[in-house]
C-alpha cells in the first residue's frame, strides 16, 4: 500500500515560497468527499479533501479547493472537476479523461492548458511563480483587496462577488475541457 500524500503536501506548504493558508478541515467531510469523487488519500486531491478546507495562496488571491468544498463544484461540469479558483474570476478543473489542470480565464470560454496534473499544479500554487502568472490581471492596492475578502468569494466590477456567481455568470458558453 502506497504512503499519504498528506505528508508531502504538508512539507510543500511548511516550505512554500508564496505565502499561503491552510483553511480548516472538516472533521466529518473528508470520508465523504472521498467516497463522492472515488478517490483516497494516496492522492494529493484526497489529503487536500481530508486535512484542509482548502488552501488560500498568495494573499487570498488563488484559492485551492479541499475538504466538502470540493463537492461544491462536482456537479458543474461533466467532463472535470473544478479545483480552485482566483480572485479574478478565473476557474483551474482537473480534466477526468487526461487529468491534466486548465485555467478559463475571466469572463472567458477556452480553458487553457497548463501542462500540469492536480498534484504538479498544487505544487505550482506552493512554489511556483504565481506572481508572474497573474501579472496582467492585478491592479495596484490588489492585496488587501485580495485579503479581504473570504474564499468563496471575488471581485467583480461591482465588488466583492460570490465565486458561484461568477462562475454562473459564464458556465453556459464554456466549452468542454476537451476543446471539443
């Protein structure tokens, strides 16, 4: 039987260089979330799903989906699962068929491939050049903007926004993670 990955994940935040959250678990959800999306965990998904409600990287600015919150967003697409957002208004799904991680941006319709699995995209979250990713998306006064405001919600122009919302907003034109 292969190890947790919760250790590894755990290493990776103690160590992270963008700065990041750990939001609280919930104590009776993590079995569920499991059950529901079939995985255990072995997998990075799974001890996210287990040992935190998500994770809240770069000043609140990019929110990694864990614990039921992950159950939020199941049904919303048939060929994914949506596994964070931004404050921006942007969705990262992890595709069911090939596994990999894209990114719709704002208001957009194409999900951009990010050449990453779910385990390598968290990664990135942790270590990697989020700054740069987003460069052209925030504006000056973006931190505490970011920091104000609570994991499920974003900005819009009329302000603070539920991510739900922002999501429906744009849900019906997506094409499939596929590109198809």
């Amino acid at each position: 039987m292969q190890s947790r990955a919760w250790p590894l994940v755990k290493r990776w935040i103690d160590h992270a260089a963008n700065d990041v959250t750990t939001l609280a678990p919930d104590a009776d959800g993590g079995q569920r979330v499991l059950d529901a999306l079939e995985v255990t965990e072995r997998s990075v998904l799974g001890a996210l799903a287990v040992h935190t409600g998500g994770l809240a990287i770069d000043h609140n600015w990019l929110r990694v989906l864990g614990g039921p919150g992950l159950l939020d967003w199941q049904a919303d697409l048939d060929d994914g699962l949506v596994v964070g957002h931004d404050v921006a208004g942007g969705f990262f799904a992890v595709g069911k068929a090939d596994g990999e991680v894209r990114y719709l941006v704002p208001g957009g319709y194409e999900w951009m491939e990010t050449e990453m699995g779910h385990a390598a995209w968290v990664h990135w979250t942790l270590m990697g050049d989020v700054e740069g990713f987003y460069v052209d998306m925030r504006e000056p006064g973006w931190e505490a903007q970011s920091a104000a405001l609570t994991p499920d919600q974003g900005l819009s122009t009329s302000g603070p926004t539920p991510m739900r919302a922002l999501w429906d907003a744009q849900r019906t034109r997506v094409r499939p993670l596929d590109g198809r």
